[in-house]
C-alpha cells in the first residue's frame, strides 16, 4: 500500500481483513474492451483510453467490479470467494479530481443468494460507520428481479417487458417506454410485396425476401442481422401492434412503481399489491422475502432502511438487489451496489457464477470526514 | 491586441465564408501565394487577422481558446469540443454547408424504423451474435450522447471510421452508421435508410466565438462582426 493512501484506509482495511476478504490485486493499466462492451459507450468519455504499441486499446482502471471478475475468472478460483480491493480510479469528471480511491468487496459464488445480498448491504454499512462515525446512514434498496416478475405476471409480452426492464431505474426512460406502451407510435408504411407477407404471417417467405435485399445491399447474412431474424421481429411487432396495455395493468404498474416504505413493511406491502392486483409474483416475493429477513439478521436497523420499487442503477448488468447509501448531509450517494448474476457468464466464465457487490467512493466520504456531523 | 478570425482553407465552405464575410463589409484581401495560410481584412478602421485552417482544427482551436471566432460546422464544434456551450458560443448560422447528421440503418432491416426499435436489437444484439451492435461514425460524441443519454440505449459499440463510413456495413465493419448527409443519396446508394427519429442535429456553418477573457477592445470588434454578419445573412 502507497502513501498515497486515504487516512482512514487502515481501518478499512483491518475491515475487510476482519470479514474474511482475499485483497484483489488489479493493474492500473487494463484493456478497454470489457469496459465499454459490459458498462456502454457512455463510459468512453469519462475513462482514460491510451493504447499500447500494438494497437490494443487500454484505459486507466476506472472502477474494480470488471477487473476483479476477470482475474477470477483467469485464474480459476474456487468459489465462493469474497474479494476486497482498496485502491485509485480514474475518471474524467467536470468536478472533483480525476484520479480517487474505492474500496469495495466483490462477493463471488455464494449460492446462497440472499445472505450474499444481505452481508453485501452490511459490510457496506460498516465500512460507511467505521469512516464516518456517529452519522445517521440511509440505505436505499431496489430489486431487478421484482419489477421483471411485475412486468411478466401482468401478461406483458416479451419485446414490451424487455423494454421496460431495460428502462427501469430511469424515471424518464421508463416514461418515455409507458406513453409509448399506451399509445404506440405508428410505423413506417411497408413495401406492399413485404406488407402482404406480414399480414400472411409467413415468416419463410419474409425471410427469404429480407434476403434477396440483403444480397442486393452487399450485406453478409452471417455478419450481422440475419434475413429469419428480422423477419421474427417484423412479425413480432406486428403482433404488438394489435395489443394495448389495459387500464388495469397501466394502474398496476404505476401503483407498483410508487411504493415506497421501510424494509420492515416491504414484504407485506408487495403481498398486498400483488393481492390487490391479483398478480402472483411467488419467487421474486418469497426472494424478498428471504432477503429482507437476512438483511435484518446482519443487526440492521430495518426502519433506517427504504424499499423503493423503482429504484434502479444505470448498468446494464445488475439482475436483482440494487442498493445505495448516502447521509442526510451528503448530495450524492457515499456507496453503491448490487447483484450481478450475468456478469461473469458475459466477461466469459464457463459456468454461471453469482455474483453481488458494493464500492465506496471514499473521496464523498473523506469530503463529509472533513466537516462535522 | 488582435482578433483572429479562422475560415476553412479550402472548397465550397471556403468561397461561401468569403462570400457571406464580403456581403458583411469585411473584404479579405487574399494574399497572392495559394500556399500562404495568413491574410487579413478590416472592419470600421480596425484590424482582424485571418487564417485559413480546416474545418475541425477550427473547433479544435476555438475550444482551446487560440483564436477569436471562426467559420465552421455546428457538428464539428459538437463533436469536437467537450462541454462546447461553456466554451464557445455560436454568433450566427450562417445559412450555408447544411448537413444533417443521422442514423442510419441497412434498408434490409424492415423491422427498424425507430430509435426504439433500434433499442430493441441492439439490447438482444450480444445473446444473439456474441458481440454489440456496432456503429460506425467519426461523430463519436454526438453518437454517444444521443444514444446513452437521450435515448438510454447503452449497450452499442463504436467503430471509429475516417472516412467512406456508409459502406462499413457492406464491409461487415459495423452494422449501422451515424453520418453526415446532405441530400440522403450516398445512404441510399448504400441500400441504407434515416430512421424516422434518427436526425441526431441539423448541422449548417456558424460564425463561433470563443469565449475567454479577452481586452474590452477585442470583445466589441467580435460582437461588431458578429452584428454585421448576422444582419449580412438575415
């Protein structure tokens, strides 16, 4: 460990130490491509791309979750194991600096779901108590898996339920998606030729016209899009077409989105809406559920703690739990987490490996250490 | 002190700065040598030194605050400078070098008509291919602000291309293309169509000023030219 080091990283480290942690080693210097393919092109503006000699494009580590799973998976270890990790990121921001610490704890192959959640939650709490003694924290909870097991009991069809998953956690992206479920915009009128085979249902014919214009354009069928694809989708939507969102599922959905409550009250109050609204979300519940009890059983305080339906955070790997915990005093939440059970399928693991885990920006908090509470 | 006005050094964008700048009262007396990229012209007795540059070192150079004010693409000063509204300030539209700047998809794709659409494949994109959708463009920033952040369409995957980016598809290097167009006929020569909302900006040459802090002298020469330049083309 560097000098360069926060004050409080000892006892952070003692932390992690105590709980049972592998300290992660990660290279500052990491290939771009996981970056970019699992967290988006948005990150293309806030990381430090450079490339090496051969062309390879790299970048300044610009967070651990990725670089972790990768060495997990490059070296074979056995799980489950618990990794921890205390170091710089760097990222182009308009405030603060570009270069400040994490620290977090990457949770791997524990199969036992929600007690790998519920100490995630914790051990992100004691980190956030032993840093900032003597201050109220607020942890906000939201889950992936319920909103989906929403979507899939209200009898959504697929295309419309994948969209609104992708959108969750987004007020205005998921906004956005529900005018349009109530009021679908009206599509591009169709050669007639490709309109007749639609109407027709006929997806053989329709993939075999998609191909002749492929053919004609220079496009390879094996390179991308292929003619029996585009044809499903076509068809696919025209079926949407035909179907609107009723005004009882538009109810239900928006009535799900706005509960909000303290985690002791959370499990009953999803019972009682999916009893009103006559859905039957047994797994994703009887999850909570589980869940919310482990959560209790790690000693936190279940009323300082809020479910909020549509809370979500902007990456496209987390599954099911999503947490964050701020202060009262502090604008932007001081740690963030989640369960990421596609992740490392995705990084290119051969079997599935579960995984959950939570970062500390320890700048937010060194900032907060600064002033009294 | 002096203000430095940038024009592009060559083509049809050249000879319409030149065009609209004489219709504003500033003559700029081109010097004798093609290769000569200095010249100068006047306004109300005082001063103002030209230089002829490419259009994206323009924006470039405005964003760094080198030069005064400049003749350039609206795309180039999106696409060039981060956070360009705090840097820059575009003085006038200048009514000449429109483009739009679009996203465009192979004609093929009869199911993609829309940026929702588009959402739709390109989150399916990787469980069906092994890999993200990849666009080609070298608009690498507008791409990514009105996919990421006005559309929430994440999972997509850049191919930076220099040049001839609407046959990257045919080329099997990228699936579809952002891309400046004029009149849409190279699209669809390509057998590549605009999505119905793909109009990512309405792009047309801007007088652009910088703005540093600069003598109280050189502050009133730019909002004068930038005055009788707007009333030039209004």
């Amino acid at each position: 460990m560097t000098s360069r080091n926060p004050a409080i990283a000892t006892d952070i480290l003692d932390l992690f130490a105590a709980r049972g942690c592998t300290p992660a080693e990660v290279a500052v210097l990491q290939p771009a491509d996981p970056f970019l393919d699992m967290a988006g092109e948005d990150l293309r503006r806030r990381i430090f791309l450079t490339e090496s000699e051969t062309g390879e494009t790299l970048c300044l580590r610009p967070e651990f979750t990725i670089p972790v799973c990768l060495d997990h998976i490059a070296s074979q270890a056995g799980t489950p194991r618990r990794y921890s990790y205390l170091g710089e990121v760097f990222r182009q921001r308009r405030e603060g600096g570009n270069e400040f610490f994490q620290a977090g704890i990457e949770d791997l192959g524990d199969a036992d779901t929600a007690r790998a959640d519920a100490r995630s939650v914790a051990d992100a709490h004691a980190l956030l108590a032993t840093a900032l003694p003597g201050r109220t924290l607020s942890v906000v909870l939201g889950d992936q898996g319920v909103f989906e097991a929403v979507l899939a009991a209200l009898g959504l069809p697929r295309g419309w339920r994948m969209r609104l998953a992708r959108a969750f956690g987004s007020a205005e992206l998921l906004e956005a998606a529900l005018a349009d479920l109530a009021n679908p915009p009206r599509a591009n009128a169709l050669p007639a030729a490709v309109a007749s085979l639609v109407a027709a249902g006929d997806a053989e014919a329709l993939a075999a016209d998609i191909a002749a214009r492929m053919e004609t354009a220079g496009l390879s069928a094996a390179a991308g899009r292929t003619p029996s694809e585009i044809a499903r989708r076509l068809l696919e939507k025209a079926e949407l077409r035909s179907v609107r969102l009723s005004r009882e599922a538009f109810d239900a959905l928006k009535a799900f989105l706005a509960i909000r409550v303290p985690l002791s009250q959370a499990t009953a109050t999803l019972d009682g809406f999916a009893r009103s609204a006559g859905l039957a979300l047994d797994g994703a519940l009887a999850a909570f559920a589980a869940r919310a009890a482990a959560i209790t059983a790690e000693g936190l305080d279940a009323e300082a703690i809020h479910y909020d339906a549509a809370f979500g955070r902007p990456l496209d790997y987390y599954t099911g739990l999503v947490f964050e915990i701020g202060t009262a005093d502090a604008q932007r939440p001081l740690a963030g987490g989640g369960r990421y059970d596609r992740l490392l399928t995705l990084l290119g693991a051969k079997k599935p490996i579960p995984g959950v885990g939570f970062s500390v920006w320890l700048d937010r908090v060194d900032a907060l250490r600064e002033v009294r509470p | 002190m002096s203000v430095t006005l940038a024009l592009p050094s060559k083509g049809r964008l050249k000879e319409q700065a030149l065009e609209v700048l004489a219709k504003a009262g500033l003559v700029v007396a081109l010097p004798q040598d093609d290769r000569t990229y200095r010249a100068r012209t006047s306004i109300d007795g005082a001063d103002v030194d030209v230089a002829f540059l490419s259009a994206s070192e323009i924006a470039g150079e405005l964003g760094q605050g080198k030069i005064d004010l400049g003749v350039t693409g609206e795309d180039l000063v999106r696409e060039t400078v981060p956070h360009w509204d705090t840097r820059l300030r575009i003085e006038a539209r200048l009514g000449f070098g429109q483009a739009d700047v679009v996203v465009a998809v192979p004609e093929a794709w009869l199911d993609v008509d829309t940026m929702a659409d588009l959402d739709d494949v390109a989150a399916d994109f990787r469980h069906r291919h092994g890999r993200r959708l990849r666009i080609a463009t070298k608009y690498w920033r507008l791409t990514q602000q009105f996919f990421s952040q006005m559309h929430g369409i994440q999972v997509y995957r850049i191919v930076e291309s220099l040049g001839a980016t609407e046959g990257a598809p045919a080329a099997g290097s990228a699936d579809i293309v952002v891309d400046i167009t004029t009149t849409g006929s190279t699209l669809r020569a390509n057998h590549l169509k605009i999505l119905a909302d793909g109009v990512i900006l309405k792009s047309q040459a801007c007088l652009v000023s910088s703005l540093k802090e600069r003598p109280a002298a050189d502050a009133a020469l730019i909002t004068a030219i930038s005055r009788r330049l707007a009333a030039a083309i209004a």
